[in-house]
C-alpha cells in the first residue's frame, strides 16, 4: 500500500508570525487635524500635527507645522468649474515690514520679502472618450448594481488632487526656518493693539489657483495662513533653570590705558526665550588696589545698558540680459582676398607646446568644474531699534562671598580676588519682540550694549545673544 504524501500549503504562515504587508499598502502617516477651507469654486483641505487660535489674522483655528513636518492636503475642484485647466498649489513664506520713518499706522505701506517659495503645477483634462464596447460593458454592469458599487458611484466623479511639501532645511547647524511670529510697536494710546498693524511679520501662505483652459470662466483662488514654529526639547527654555554657577565674563575696552578694570557679567548660555529675562552684572576692579579711586568710582561713573536689535533683509539684484556678441571687426570675411582669408584662419588656431599637454588639460578642467559666482545682494532694509535702556549712577553694592558651613568668615585672598563694586539687574523681554532669525537674505539679531562712563573714559563693550 503506497504511504499518503501530505498535502502541502504553499505561503502558509503560523499563528504566531504576522506577515509585512508590501510597501505599497502601508499608508503614510495621517494627521489628526484636518481644516477645510471652501470657495464657490473649490475646496482646499490641510492636514496638521496640532491647531493654535492666531489673534493676528482673526482665524479661529490654523494649522501648526513644526520645521520637520510636511504640509500635505488635497483640493477639490467644483464640478461646475470648467473641465480642463491648470491648478497651481504652492506654499510661501514672507518677511513684512513697513518702514521705520513712516509714522501713520492706518496707511502705512507694508512691503513683502519672499524667502520661500515651493508650488506644483497640475494639468487638468477631461477624461478620454470611451470605446464603444467600454460603454457596452459599463451599461451591463450599471444593470446589476452591488453594494459596493453604490458607495463609490460618486466618488469617481470627485475631482480632488493631493499635494504635499517639505520645509527646507539649512546645511547650516546656526541656521533655522523663520517661525511664524509678529512684532508690534508699543503705543500707549492703543494697549490691546487692535488698530495697529504689526511691524514685522513672519508670515506662511498655502494657495490654490484655479487657471481654467476657456477664456470664459475667471481664474481664483484660495488661500489660507498656517503657522511654523520650530520643534523644541520637551524642557524649554521658560521652566528649565539656568546654573548660577555658570556666567560669561566680557570685559569693556577702553581706548587708553586706565588704572581700573570693568567687566559685565551674563549667562553662559547666552539664549533667552521671550517670556523671561536676561540677568547681569557689571563689576569693577582697580589695578592697583585704591581704596581712594574705588570711593570716586563706585559714586560718579555711568553704567547704561541698552538690547538692540538690528534687522536686515538683502534680495539679489536682478541683472540686464547679456548683449548679443558683437564681432572684433567690421570688415566681412567675404571682402578679404583668398590669401588673406588663410593666413587669418592659420593665424587663429592657438599654439600648444608638445611638451606640456598635460598642464593645458588640468587647467581647462580647472575652469570648467569652477563654480559659478554667487549673484550680488542688495539691502532693502536695514533698521535698529532699542528694546530697553536703562541708566545707573555709581556701584551700589559691594560684592561679597558667602559663607560656607565649614567657615564663619572667608579667607583674605578669597576677599582679595573679589571686585570692588558691583551693579545687578535685568534686562526684561516681552512677547511683542521678533526672535533671532538667521536665514538666507534675513538677519534679526540682538546685542547687549554696556557702557561704563568716568570722567573721560568712555568703556565699551557690546555682546550678542539670542532670542527664542
């Protein structure tokens, strides 16, 4: 009797193994918000990560994108907009301003520097006429509906086109994205800024433009801001504490030699969200030691500081059309004689010398791999403005070393290393202010200006820092 051969089961897979779907059908990672924004003519829909109320734009919700997100949607068209056409989507990032000198806040003009600018193009035709069995076939399908056919007979009519982008990103490690923000200036005749336009304004666009094919339907358009901000740790900046024990001594220069030294002293990490403030001290020390010197000192010198911020937007210059080429000479070659007309084309070649042909090579290879210039820039804006200033007359406080559990009094050279006067404050910042930015063709940044004024020594020194 011939043994039974055991069925076999090609592809099986055990209870316990969970079989990969391919690539294709993994989905891609969805948002949990979507906001729709509709026209007559068409519907935009975005996906984001999260949603934030913007009193600027007077939104109730927009949709926050941080610097490692991609902004993705879909538009759809109205059936009534024509059949064939062009849809233009396209995400924009721009720097507003207005000028400084302009004192009027309901008419002042308010210029734009565009520092990004991605879109697709996506042609729209009808769809191609069917044959005559395809009508046949569909005709003898539509005589038996199933049920799964009638929840998609007008999905297919839906004419609805995705897009998706990505934030650029700098090879720079100092360079970020802009994140959407807006300065105002301060008025105290208008404390809620409800009449008053922002100064700068870091603003994200996503657009829809709708170019039918016929000449009788108008083009539109749909629009909507979002937000960008970029991804921070999950401890900011706001509630991590910052170590006493760490500060950064800059000394001020001085443009003659002085018997007396002034230093200013700030955080190590010199970055400071908007929402807090930045602590120093300005210390002096006299070199010798002059208990006289030291009493003039600490009553009549000047100590102001001052957070300036310097903005600068830069766009490339556009340059003319290169002129046609125009010859050497206005005499025709036909006008020449037959002998002339040789010697001039023997005369043209250019002389190689047999014995170095490869230096003649690595040079024209040199010229060719050369990259190209970079196109000149031209300032558009460039504007200072002080934040905060404050003035002190004289040191007020003598520094002092506090006292361990092992101690009851410091030591005398402990005593001897400390400065002779000393000057603490704040520098406070507000929400109102723009944050460092540094991308191409945009520059906001921050100094701390220190100035230590006695007698006829002016001592300066100016710091830069970092806002968030």
């Amino acid at each position: 009797m011939l043994a039974r051969i055991p069925r076999r089961r090609f592809d099986s897979v055990s209870s316990g193994e969970s079989r990969q779907p391919p690539s294709r059908l993994i989905p891609a990672p969805v948002y949990a918000h979507v906001s729709t924004y509709r026209t007559p003519q068409m519907e935009m829909q975005i996906q984001s990560p999260s949603l934030k109320a913007c009193e600027v734009d007077h939104a109730p919700l927009l949709p926050v994108f941080s610097d490692h997100d991609q902004i993705r949607g879909r538009v759809i068209l109205d059936p009534s907009c024509s059949s064939s056409g062009r849809l233009v989507i396209s995400v924009k990032g721009s720097f507003l301003y207005t000028n400084k000198g302009e004192s009027s806040k309901y008419n002042a003009e308010q210029k734009s520097h565009v520092f990004l600018d991605a879109s697709t193009a996506i042609v729209v035709s009808p769809e191609p006429p069917r044959s005559a069995f395809m009508d046949a076939f569909a005709a003898s399908i539509r005589r038996r509906p199933s049920g799964s056919s009638l929840g998609t007979t007008y999905a297919s009519a839906e004419r609805s086109y995705s897009f998706n982008f990505d934030l650029p990103r700098s090879c720079r490690s100092a360079e970020e994205l802009p994140p959407s923000c807006s300065s105002f200036k301060l008025d105290d005749a208008d404390p809620l800024r409800q009449s008053l336009p922002p100064a700068h304004q870091v603003q994200y666009i996503v657009q829809a433009s709708w170019e039918p094919a016929e000449g009788l339907e108008p083009s539109t358009s749909l629009e909507t801001p979002i937000i960008v901000q970029p991804e921070r740790d999950f401890q900011s900046l706001d509630c991590s504490p910052v170590s006493q024990d760490s500060w950064l001594e800059m000394p001020l220069r001085a443009d003659r030699p002085i018997p007396y030294r002034v230093a200013i002293t700030l955080p190590s990490l010199v970055t400071f969200s908007r929402g807090t403030s930045i602590p120093f001290f300005v210390v002096f020390t006299t070199t010798p030691r002059s208990l006289s010197l030291v009493k003039e000192i600490a009553s009549d010198a000047t100590i102001s500081v001052s957070l300036i911020q310097k903005i600068q937007i830069q766009q490339t210059i556009t340059l003319p059309p290169t002129p046609p080429h125009t010859p050497t000479s206005s005499i025709d070659e036909n006008e020449l004689p037959r002998s002339a007309k040789l010697l001039k084309r023997v005369g043209g070649r250019p002389r190689r010398s047999p014995s170095s042909p490869t230096l003649y090579t690595d040079s024209s290879q040199d010229i060719r791999e050369k990259p190209l210039p970079r196109l000149p820039m031209e300032t558009s804006l460039s504007e200072t403005n002080s934040f905060h200033s404050s003035m002190c007359i004289g040191f007020p406080k003598r520094p002092r070393n506090p006292c361990g559990d092992t101690q009851k009094h410091p030591s005398l050279a402990t005593q001897h290393m400390l400065p002779d006067g000393l000057h603490k404050s704040k520098i406070p910042l507000n929400s109102a202010m723009l944050p460092s930015i540094d991308w191409v063709g945009i520059s906001v940044k921050y100094y701390v200006d220190v100035s230590v004024l006695f007698g006829q020594d002016d001592l300066r020194v100016r710091i830069p820092v970092k806002i968030t």
